[in-house]
C-alpha cells in the first residue's frame, strides 16, 4: 500500500455513480452433471464507475483535479456508496443498536465495526473500516453511551472500560469504501459530452 488519502470522493458527483459488489467463485461442473464450487475470496470487493454521476464541465473539472492530487492510481481514497453507506437500512433512521459489533468479556476494551448481511443460513460481516466522523452511535445492552472513542481510519471502538463478561455491544454509523482509481488516464471529449457521452471513471475498492 503506498498511500491513502484521507479525503471522500466528491458526493455530488458519486452519488450518480454505478457499481457495487464482486465476488470471485471457481465452478466446476462433474461429469455427472453435479457442480462443485469454491468461493476465492473470503471477502467482497466493490468497484464503481463514478462517469453516471458526471453531470456537467464544473463536474468534469472537480473529478480532474481530485484525479490529479491522487496521482492516477497512487493514492487511496474515500468513496460514499451510493447504495450502501449506513449500518441501516435504505429509508430508516441510524440507531445505536443497528450492528452488533461484540460481545463483552470484562476485559477486552476495543471492537471493530462491522455490518453483518443476512441472517439465517450464511450471514457475511463486513469489517468498516471508514466510518465518517461525527456518525457513529454506540450501545451497551440496547441502552446508548458515549464513554468510548472511535479511530476514523481504522473503524476500531475503544470503551473507557472493558465492558463486563456478556454484555452485547451494538452500534449504528454512516461509512465510506477505500477505493483507488483503476485507471492511469482520463480522457474526455468536451463535443461527446456535450453530446451525451457519459465518460468512465472506474474505481475499486482497496484492502488496508
């Protein structure tokens, strides 16, 4: 990794963007008609393209310089899926009970946050590691606390005591997605905008 920026995408512009996440999986059909799958990776990866979310030249010149300062595809950054950026659901208010993200064991004082997808038959957690400051909300037991601090670029929630053996620790939060730009050049025609060409700006996310 050689560096990341702590600074988000421009919302305006990725808010219009597509993309979401991608997994790798290895079928391999039998002889006898059976299948047998292995999943590649353990985890998600999303990638997007921000182009849809380029609706005007102030756009075009706002994702120039953003594109600059990270050099091409040298720095890491932060992106606001527009899809999927809380630890609640689309339309619903974030709550403090909205993710569990541990339970206590009178000793341990920090947790990292997570958003769990699914439920009965294999629930995936997904480790948040970009939390936007000033968003998360933590719980002890269902009952709301603020006696814990946060590390914005890790997503690590560390209590001012260890909470006690048994109690369920739950938090809701707002989050961004480390990407980098998959690309090396941007290249766009002001005549093909102007007439409707929408231009592609590729981004995928990183591991840190």
């Amino acid at each position: 990794m050689t560096g990341f920026h702590e600074i988000c995408f421009p919302l305006d512009v990725g808010f219009g963007a597509s993309g979401g996440p991608e997994r790798r999986t290895d079928v391999v059909t039998l002889a006898s008609g059976f299948e047998e799958r292995n999943a590649r990776w353990a985890d998600s990866r999303r990638s997007y393209d921000a182009g849809l979310g380029v609706r005007s030249f102030a756009d075009l010149q706002t994702v120039i310089a953003f594109f600059e300062e990270r050099r091409g595809r040298l720095y890491g950054f932060r992106f606001r899926d527009p899809f999927d950026h809380a630890s609640c659901a689309v339309g619903k208010v974030l709550q403090p009970t909205d993710q569990v993200i541990g339970s206590g064991d009178g000793e341990q004082t920090g947790f990292q946050l997570s958003k769990t997808y699914g439920a009965l038959h294999a629930p995936y957690q997904r480790k948040i590691g970009k939390p936007v400051v000033g968003t998360v909300r933590v719980a002890l037991d269902g009952v709301e606390t603020t006696a814990f601090s946060l590390d914005p670029e890790t997503g690590l929630v560390t209590f001012d005591e260890a909470p006690l053996a048994g109690v369920m620790m739950t938090a809701g939060f707002k989050f961004d997605v480390p990407v980098r730009f998959d690309i090396d050049k941007l290249e766009f025609s002001l005549s093909a905008f102007e007439a409707g060409d929408i231009p592609t700006i590729p981004l995928v996310e990183i591991k840190l």
